[in-house]
C-alpha cells in the first residue's frame, strides 16, 4: 500500500497542471451609446466656459463585460466624423484621472458587469448644422493581463 501513495500523489499534481488555462480566458466588453440618435446641441457654460458658438454631442456610453473576467479601462477614443464626406470634425480621449471622472469614479467594469461613461466632444458652431457619426472605442486590460476592445457608434443630427 506505501508503494502506491507515491504514485496516486504524482497523478494529482499532473491533474492539476493543466488547470491554470481556465483562468486564461480573455475578458469581452461590449458597448452602446444613449440616447441614439444624438442631437447636437448649443454647448453649456458649465462644459465650454466663456467659448462662445461651441455645439456638443454629448452620450452616455455604457460598457459591459460579457465572459466573467473584470477589466480595467485605460482609454475611451470618441471621434465625430461628417456623414458627407468623412471629415473630421472633432476628437478626444479620456485616460487617467478624466476617465475615471468621467466614468463616475472608477474605470474598472466587474466581471457580468457594466459602467456607464459620460463621452462629450465639443466643436465650433460653423463645424456641425449636418449629420456625422460619433465613433467611440474602449480599450482596456483584464484582469489577466489581456487586451480587450469595444466600440460603438451612433448618428448626430442637427
């Protein structure tokens, strides 16, 4: 019978070799904008300061992680493009302490979690007055390590 412990301990420790590529698996993000569509807007005081004849397409950005493994967000991109033509018309990044702003406090999405992002671009009046496209892309770290990646996009009417 002692000869045989040695063995059965040998074959658990190879049982159990192979059971870290379950915590390998990569993290998904998902996202959508609201409202959809975005009206542009005259922007506030209280974003554009004294800067006057600025519009905003301001959305709510929501990202939600789909596979079970909790992310980090290191940047959200926005781009506004003009439908007619593609030019661009505004862009912006939130990273550090402006994503976590904007973002309500943290940049991290639980695992089945979401987290809503204030996304805003601002841009002068003689810019807008026709449709574009808001483009927004997410990137962030898992808790593995991996990269992962989202985008959305929603239209902008005048």
């Amino acid at each position: 019978m002692r000869a045989l412990a040695p063995r059965f301990l040998g074959l658990l420790a190879l049982l159990g070799c192979g059971s870290s590529d379950v915590n390998s698996a990569a993290g998904a993000l998902v996202s959508s904008l609201s409202p959809d569509p975005i009206v542009e807007a005259t922007c506030p005081p209280a974003d554009c300061g004294a800067l006057a004849g600025q519009l905003q397409a301001s959305a709510s950005l929501t990202v939600r992680e789909t596979a079970g493994v909790g992310v980090n967000l290191d940047s959200v991109s926005m781009r506004l493009q003009s439908q007619s033509g593609g030019t661009l018309i505004a862009s912006g990044v939130w990273t550090g302490p402006a994503l976590v702003q904007q973002a309500g406090g943290s940049a991290r999405v639980a695992a089945l979690g979401s987290r809503n992002v204030s996304v805003s671009l601002h841009y002068d009046q003689s810019a807008g007055g026709h449709p574009a496209t808001l483009s927004v892309t997410v990137i962030g770290t898992d808790d593995w390590g991996h990269a992962v990646s989202t985008s959305a996009s929603t239209q902008v009417t005048p």
